[in-house]
C-alpha cells in the first residue's frame, strides 16, 4: 500500500494544508536552491554537461532556461544542468534526520516545468515542492542508515521518487498514474559514495531530477508500470535497503513535516564538516582579534567524530567545491599548504558527527539547533548569485523568490534571472 | 584495477582479435536485436514513450532513426526509444550464464552514435559491440546470482556500463575518460523485478542504453568521475551485490569470450518458459497430425521448475507481450481462455530450470544445447520486421544487418529500413 498511500496523499494535499513553518521553510529551501542553481553554474561540472549535451542536440536552444546562463534548453536537460549546478558546490540544505539535500532534485525538475507548462502559481508550485520533500524524505527515514552506509548516496536514490511526486502533482495526474510515475522512478536508482570528490556527485543529483521528470511525463502519457514499486517484494525499499519501515513513515504523512527539519549550509561544502570550520572560524576571528600572525601557527589539531574523516579526510586536496575560499587558487595558495601540512585530526567515537573542538563546537552554524537567520540566508544568495548575474540582479532575484506564494507565474522568475 | 583493466582491454581490442564464432555470433545479435526493435516499435511502449518525449521537446525531429517508425530524433532519445521497443517483446537474445539479454542496451546506444557521428564502419562497430557485450556479461557473470536476486534486473543493471564502453570505445576515449565513463554509468542503477509484465521492464532497457550513451559522451567532454568506480569499497559491485568476483572474471576478458554463450529465442517471451511452450508446440503438432480437436483437451499439467512459476505464472493474463500469439486479442479468446482454466502447473525442485515435461524438453529449441539456425534466425527477422516494413524491406534489411561487417558506413543501414 505505500505506493498508494503516498500518491493519494500527495494528490490530496492543498495550499491550505501547508501550516506556516512548513510554508516558509518551503520559501526558503527554494530560494536557498536558486541561489545554489544561478551561482553553481560558473563551475565546470554544470557548464561541461551542457556543453556535452548541447553538442549532440540537433537544436541549440529551447524554452526552459538553464539557470546562470544565457542558454535555454529543453526541460528534460534543464533538469539535468539545473541540478547538477545546484549541487556542484555543495551549499545547498540538508535534511536533519537524513544526510538528503531535499530541495536539488524536486526543485531542479519542478522549475523546469514551470517554464515549460506555464502559468504555474506561487501557491501550486510550493505545495508540490513540499509534497515531493515529503515524498523523498519520508523514504530516506525509511531506510537510513542501512541504505546508505552501503554507499548509495541518498539524495539522488530517494530524489527521483520526489521528483516524481512534485512534478506529477503539479501535472494533475490522476491517482494510478501517480502510481505508475513513482514506480517508474523507484528503478531508476542514481548515486554512489565513491563519486564524491569528483564531478559525478553532482550528476547524481542532476539525474534524479530527470529521472524523475521523465517518469512523470511518461506516467502522464499512459506509460504503465507496477502500482507498488517502493514496497513490492523486489521493488525499491528491498532491493536497495536491508530495512524498511514506509508504512509506519508514510503514516505520518501531513503530520510531522520533514520539511520542518531542514537546515541550510553556511559553507560551501557537506554538513559533516561545518563544525570544525566553524570552530576555525571562530579560532581565526580570535587571532585576528588579538593581532596574532596567522603564519605563526605551528600546529591545528582537531577531534572529530569518524565518519567526518571517512568523508572529507585528503590532505591534497587537487580540486575544489566552490565560492572563493574553496577555488582552486585558495587551494594552493603556498600559505595555505604550508598550515595545512601541520593539520592532524583524528578519530574520536566519543564526538558526534557535527561536533568540533577546541572552541567546543556543540551545534554548527546551520544545524537545526543553530540555523542560518534570514538574512544570512539573503547574504548567502546574494553572494552566491550575484557572482554570475551582478549584485543588483541577484537582490532583484532575491526578492522575487522570497514572494514566490504571491507570483502567479514561477516560470517568468526564472526567465527574468538569467545571466 | 577493475575499472582500468576493463578500459584498457576495451581500448586495445581490434577488430582483428576477434575470433571467426565471435564475429559470427557479433553478427547475428546485431540483427537479431534489430529485428526485435524494427518490430517492437509497432507496440504501445515504445511508441508512448516516443509521444510523451517529442511533446516536450521544442523540436520534432532530429538526424537519428527511431527504428520501425517515421521518426527522427535525437541521440539520447532515440537510444531510449530503441531499447525500448528492442525489449518489449521479450524476443531478443540471452547470456547461457545469467539472466543478461546482452544485445539491447549496447547495440540500442551504438546505433544511434552511428547516425550522428557517421561514418561508422561495421569492422569499428562489430569490435565496440562486442567489447561492450563482454563487459556487461563479465560484470554480471562476477555478481551473478547474488545481485540479481535481490530483485535487480541484470540486464539493464550491467548494460549501462556495457553501453559505455561500447560508446566509450567508439568515439576513441583516451584511457582515463573511459574509466570516468564506466564510473559515470556505474552510479546509473536502473531496472528490478517490481516492474516485470509491465511497460517499465522495456523501459529499464532504453534507459541503461541512454545512461551509457550519456556517460560516454559527457566523459569525452572532460566531464569527471571516479577512476575505480566499479570495484571501489563503496562503488557499484559492492554497493549493488554481496557478493563480486570481478578481478577474476576481468583477468579471463579476452580469453573467455561471453559472447559466444548467447543464445537467441524462439518465442517472445523469457527464456525460461521456453521449454514448456516448446513441449506444446509439440503435443500440438502431434494433436494435429494425428486430428484431434484442440476443444476435446480436458487437462494440461505440467511440471517446471519453481522458478518458472515464480516468473511467469498468471492465469489470467491481462496483457500480451507481442508477435500474432501474444497480443491481446489471443489472450482473451474464448476457446483459449477455456483452456486455460483446465491447465496445472506444479513446481518441481527436480526439475531444472529450462526443462518441461510431458513431452520432456531437456533443452528448449533456442538454448545454447540446441540453437536456432541462421534460417530461423532469419525467419525470425522477417515474420517480426516485416509485420512493420513488409516482408520485401525486412528481407533487405535483413540481408544488409547480417553484412554489416562489409559495410563503410552502418548509420546508412538504419536510415534505409525505416517505416
């Protein structure tokens, strides 16, 4: 029945049922987004698939746009460039019962349509957006940490089933295709852990958010599939997790939002290590306070929890995540590696994965105990955005998806915010 | 190793270093498959999925053949199309070793590669063909039976990264961007047992095609990944088997060729089946050359193997899968619906899997045992392609296929037996 109970409860939900945190948590998660979206693109991963995609395309242009561009392409590319941009700098929200980035593969696919099947409300577009949140969330609580500590990488595994949902809502289809179009999308499982570090990473995500597309317009058409993919004996939850539990997930649907419990990055890079950055940020904010010379350091040393280590420990790094402090420049700046040769960090059970000493980092800047202010959010964009379409544009940009629940065309903000 | 070992062999082999049955059998799985994808595009599925992407896409035509159609379309479309109608009548061919159909994902993304970037000679296509059929048959030989018994479909599982090799090797990647390719498929996980008897199964098919297809070409662009991404702790054996063996099964690669364990069917319909229809086929015939009335038949028991049944068994079958016995109409006539009532299956461990009595069919017509001859292989290609092109244009494509090793230019093949 999860198939099923998802579907209808995806089908049935309004505007109206959205509580008000939900709504600006909602808000927030897809500016948040865009902004990761418009400034994502200026790295190569985004730019090289478009390249690769739009050179064996028999037409250079489309009517969706690519964001952070000049280009326009079809929806089903948009999806992909789209997400693979508002990953590529790994800036963007996490779940906090999950490690799901939730809004890169509903939103990637959700703005695509809007530019394609316009006019599409403010009000229509959240309420699919939450819907497929839900959708993919709820999944991920359902099988974590089983499924992912056998290397899936849960956004992108989960994200094409919240594609789906979101984008068929938002289509109107009725309840068996919804079926069919979860279904569709449960076989198309994107992402593993050994891609990060490289371009791949954000590829998964780019391709759970086509998956999930291309299931919903298939669905819409009449493509068939089985109408319980996620929890059939050989279907999605069995095939991918050692442990299920979506009927007793699922059950709460409309009741405890998992969109409630999503964050948002201050640094540009996983979650798991904000603590420590934090911690030395904090370190440096002193130093510079006191007048300490930073080439005096001799020695940092860190505790972190394990898994911190298993995700991030390279002490060359070669290549990088994003804004400023993480190019590539930064990277080898000789001052840098000099210090970075006196780092050691180890192992500590005893830590949890989001602490960090010395400053003792209890809860990170942007857990959910400690979450980035609104305006802090807006500087993030504006930063962010504005390094590829200007800062004027970027406020302009910021305005408009922070009135997202007013405009009765999602489409034209994108339209509006092109490079 | 894994990973480069596979790249390295892929690039290194030479038409040359094919063996007289490699080629042969080369041959005959290319024109086998295009027989099932000329004559499976007649079938809902693949036209569907035809329909619901040319209505997004801002153009409606491309320079790539949707076979058994009228359409043009784009690379990556056109290889999801192809695979789909090359598997939706469960006709096409089967590695004796594992569930694998290897044709379909590889040649569905080579075809399509040869009309956009053409010439292609048969000698370049036969040798990517079939280092993409070993790679997918060697990586399932190395987690078979493990991972398909969980519930993937192996086929499509395996068949992205054989799509990527196959596409890898053909457009001359440099060793480095094959292993980025491999990667990038690798994390491109599509297809499990849920959607068997519906329209996704094919579906799982063009998708794995077009996942390959896709890595390939973003990996030619510089486009990123892992560089052990198959054998990696967290990369795709681990991650998708509890069980691998690929050192083993890629030190034989070369050697041990998978390629000449194919097999093709005689009846549209798994493999595994085959044996009891073969054994009707025959009390049949006897029925008839001794003129009995099939209508006086008041029993047909047989006794398979259980997993026969766990595949197959539905007495009241609500859709077809192809060829004049298979369609709808057939399903639902009288005299055989009546028939049906009064058949018995039972499940016998002692049985082997591709067995049945009463008439006991030890090896079904069309297992390695007791292969199809090039003659029925070639009736096969006509009945089914011609129901599509006629019988006169099936009979030249079928001559043009099974030459393909002679020809300049393969693309010209497929632009010459559209509808």
């Amino acid at each position: 029945m999860a198939t099923k109970t998802l579907a209808a409860w995806a089908l049935a939900l309004q505007f109206s049922n959205l509580t008000q945190p939900v709504t600006d948590m909602a808000v927030k998660s897809i500016y948040n987004w865009a902004g990761c979206a418009i400034g994502g693109y200026s790295l190569p991963p985004a730019s090289v698939a478009y390249e690769a995609l739009s050179s064996v395309l028999p037409y250079h242009s489309g009517n969706v746009s690519v964001l952070g561009s000049r280009a326009w392409m079809d929806i089903q590319t948009a999806a992909l460039v789209n997400g693979i941009a508002s990953h590529v700098d790994d800036y963007d929200d996490t779940h906090a019962d999950t490690p799901i980035h939730p809004s890169r593969p509903v939103a990637s696919a959700l703005l695509a349509v809007t530019e394609w099947n316009f006019p599409v409300s403010g009000q229509d577009f959240l309420t699919a957006f939450v819907a497929g949140v839900e959708a993919e969330c709820k999944l991920g609580v359902a099988v974590y940490p089983e499924h992912y500590d056998v290397g899936w990488h849960i956004t992108s595994t989960t994200g094409s089933v919240g594609a789906a949902v979101a984008v068929g809502k938002l289509l109107g289809l009725s309840l068996e295709h919804l079926q069919h179009a979860i279904s569709i999308a449960a076989v198309q499982v994107n992402g593993m852990h050994e891609s990060f570090g490289t371009d791949t990473k954000p590829f998964h995500v780019g391709r759970a958010a086509q998956s999930g597309l291309l299931s919903a317009l298939l669905a819409q058409n009449g493509y068939g599939g089985s109408l319980q993919g996620l929890e059939a004996e050989r279907g999605w939850a069995h095939v991918v997790s050692t442990r299920e539990n979506l009927t007793a997930e699922f059950s709460t649907l409309g009741e405890t939002w998992e969109l409630s419990k999503n964050t948002f990055k201050p640094f540009p890079c996983d979650r798991i290590i904000h603590a420590a950055i934090d911690g030395c940020v904090q370190i440096h904010d002193q130093a510079v306070h006191n007048r300490l010379d930073l080439g005096t350091i001799k020695n940092v040393t860190a505790r972190t929890n394990p898994m911190v280590l298993f995700l991030t420990d390279n002490p060359e790094p070669r290549r990088k995540a994003s804004p400023a402090q993480f190019t590539d420049e930064m990277v080898r700046n000789t001052t840098v590696v000099k210090l970075r040769a006196n780092v050691h960090i180890t192992a500590d059970e005893g830590i949890s994965e989001h602490e960090a000493f010395y400053v003792h980092i209890e809860h990170a800047l942007g857990s959910i105990e400690n979450p980035l202010s609104t305006q802090q959010l807006k500087d993030k964009f504006i930063e962010h955005a504005g390094s590829v379409i200007g800062k004027q544009r970027a406020e302009k940009a910021f305005r408009a998806f922070s009135q997202i629940a007013n405009t009765s065309d999602v489409g034209s903000i994108s339209r509006k915010f092109r490079k």
